[in-house]
C-alpha cells in the first residue's frame, strides 16, 4: 500500500497568530489522526521564521482525498485559516538555503 506525505506550509496574519499558530496545526493534525486519515507516525512541525511548516504522512492517497469532504477535519483547518495563509513551500524564508535550517516546536 502506497503513502503519501503533505508538506503543509503557513504564513502567521500577525504576531499573535504566529504565537498560536503551532497549537492550531497540531489540532488540524489531531482532527485528520481522529478521522483516521493520517498514519500514527508523529508529524513534524517546523518553524523557518514565523512561517510553520507541518509535515505529515497520509494513511494512503485515498484518505488524502476523503479529508476534504470531512466535517470535523475542514472545522480544524478553518481555525488554522483565521490565523494564517497557506504558501507553497519554497516561500519559506529558509527555502533558499541549501541546507535549510528549521526550528523544530515541540508540543
């Protein structure tokens, strides 16, 4: 069976969403791992300036596609969405660096 793995990128809207930022991409985490669409193997969540970075891993690419139709799991990504946008991750500060280094956040 196939994996897929997401890198998710977000630009906090202000100072204080950057603050409450992590916490918000655990609970999307949380409500994708409650729903039973992402494996149990832990994500990383990143930090390159105030922009975080959520790497996760897909229970398989069709669990990837059920989770946009979710309920419970659009709810946490909205409370994710009021505090930041979502860029692709070359708009990371660090993206040019050839050996970027990112802050891990632990919970």
């Amino acid at each position: 069976m196939s994996t897929e793995a997401t890198l998710a990128a977000y630009r906090p809207r202000d100072a204080d969403a950057a603050d409450a930022l992590p916490a918000r991409l655990r609970g999307w985490w949380d409500a994708m791992r409650g729903q039973g669409v992402v494996t149990a193997r832990e994500p990383w969540l990143l930090r390159s300036g105030d922009d975080c970075l959520l790497v996760f891993e897909w229970v398989s690419p069709q669990a990837a596609r059920r989770a946009q139709d979710n309920p419970a799991i659009n709810e946490a990504l909205a409370a994710v969405e009021a505090l930041a946008e979502r860029i692709p991750p070359g708009e990371l500060e660090d993206a040019d660096d050839l050996e970027a280094t990112l802050e891990v956040v632990a919970d």
